[in-house]
C-alpha cells in the first residue's frame, strides 16, 4: 500500500499534474514538486520516530500475549496525539 502510494505521488510529480482538482469535476490543473529543505526535515524527524516507535511497539506485542497486543492497540491514538 505504501509503494502504490508513494509511485502514484512520484508519477504525479513527474507529470506535474494534481488530481485532486478531479473530485470537483474540474480539469487537472499543473503543480510544481514541493521544496523542502533540510529544516523541513528536521522539523518531521520527532513525528517519524514517534510513529516508528508505536509502530514497533505494535509488532513486537504481536509476539506477545494477545492481552498485552490489545493494550498497546489501545495506546496508539495516545501516541498520534501527542
């Protein structure tokens, strides 16, 4: 899912052409990549290992007792929140 995704938004990029304009019944209109910069980066790098670390959290209770798995489920919205 993640590869679809990301090969459609670097096929958009390429082509230069957004298709959200679609789902107002418009023809798609041209956009330019977007420019990031490496404070960009810096700014998402807490986000990426907060998510990464939920996201390990998650499969190593899967390893677990099935309790233990719900329990770590049932923290993740803690975490997206904070």
């Amino acid at each position: 899912q993640l590869g679809v995704c990301a090969l459609s938004a670097i096929l958009m990029w390429m082509v230069r052409i957004t298709p959200a304009s679609l789902f107002g019944l418009q023809a798609p209109t041209k956009q330019s990549p977007p420019k990031t910069t490496s404070s960009d980066l810096v700014k998402t790098m807490p986000v990426g290992f907060c998510s990464a670390g939920a996201h390990a959290c998650t499969v190593f209770s899967l390893g677990g007792d099935p309790l233990f798995c719900q329990i770590v489920k049932s923290g993740e919205p803690v975490l997206s929140a904070i």
